[in-house]
C-alpha cells in the first residue's frame, strides 16, 4: 500500500512538473538563440522586437542602423523570426534586412532547435536563386519599375520575409527601404525542407 501511494505521488509531481513547462514562444526562441548567430544579449534583441503574431509563431524586428555599421546614417535594418515545426524539434528562421539608398540585400540564417541544442542549418534551408532568372521575373513585372538596373549579368539584390500563416518564404525585390517590392521567388515549409510555392490568387 504504502508503495502504491509512493508511486502515485511521484507520478502526481512528475504531471505537475510536466504541465509547468511552458511551450517555447517565438519571442522566447529569438531571446535564446545563441550570440556565436546573432550578436547581441536578450534585453538589447527585446528592445527591437517590433510586432509579434505568437500564434503563427512569427516576430519582426528593427535594429538602429547604428548597432550594424558603427555609426549613424539614413538606413534602415529590419527582418523577421518565424518557427518552423518539424516531427522532432523546430528550425527557427531568421531573415535580416539591411537597406542603403533605398536598395535593400538580406541575409537568412536558420537554427535546428532540439531539447535545447541549437545546430545551423542554413547551408540546408536557404534557397539558392538563379540570377538570369530573378532578372528575366523582374523584367516581365509591371510592380517592377527600374527595368534599367537589369543589364546583362547585373547581380539583383533580394531581400526576405516569412509569412506566418501560410508557412512561406518569400525573396523580395526592389520597393524602398523593404516597402514594396515584387516577390520573385516563394518558398513553403513542407514540415522537411522549403519547396517552391505559388499562390493561386495573391495573398491579402
């Protein structure tokens, strides 16, 4: 009797335990990304942090240009954080944006989290975009107004977001300073990897 009601209580405190360990948000994984990846502590990284949508498991961020380059200046340094589930454990995606008159390039990095173990995977996730092709886009998009920036072997920077909902990455561009923009390339989560994605109609 007396083993049947120790079994009991430790099975009692075990439930208890379990049910107070609080599911990982999207804040709380962008606070503990290690700085060997992002090169600032949680307090300075909270104080960028611009919106956050913890359902769909997505943030956005604006850093002081400052933090980036050393000194002030018209810039503009943003980007987005977005959970990936996977069966086991999650990748987390981090896309920073840095924007120079009016021309913006980003940068994606992508974190494996497993029971508190951070891998970088982004060599596995980060979409490789063929130039020519991103070019010949641009060129038919009516969105994309500095047709003359496309000549012959001219590199096109592309910038990214996440879409939460949906899943998505998309590679962006033109626009000014990250508004606008045409997205030439989409890309959704497939709980694996990303595989190219194209929406039947266009998302509000």
């Amino acid at each position: 009797m007396k083993f049947l009601t120790l079994f009991t209580l430790i099975f009692a405190t075990l439930a208890i335990s379990a049910s107070a360990q609080k599911a990982m948000s999207v804040r709380d994984y962008y606070l503990a990304i290690p700085s060997q990846y992002i090169n600032a502590d949680a307090k300075k990284r909270a104080s960028w942090i611009e919106s956050e949508y913890a359902a769909e498991g997505n943030l956005s961020f604006n850093i002081p240009v400052k933090e980036l380059t050393g000194e002030d200046g018209d810039g503009k340094a943003f980007g987005y954080v977005q959970v990936f589930k996977k069966k086991i454990g999650v990748v987390i995606g981090v896309a920073t944006n840095m924007c120079e008159g009016g021309t913006c390039q980003g940068q994606l990095l992508f974190l494996d989290y497993n029971a508190g173990r951070w891998e970088d995977v982004t060599s596995d996730h980060a979409p490789i975009l063929d130039n020519d092709e991103v070019r010949q886009i641009l060129k038919k998009a009516p969105a994309f107004e500095n047709k003359d920036s496309l000549a012959d072997g001219s590199e096109v920077p592309i910038h990214y977001n996440f879409g939460g909902n949906d899943k998505v990455m998309q590679a962006i561009a033109g626009g000014t300073n990250g508004d606008g923009g045409v997205v030439v390339k989409t890309f959704k989560w497939n709980g694996v990897a990303f595989v190219d994605f194209e929406y039947t109609e266009s998302p509000e």
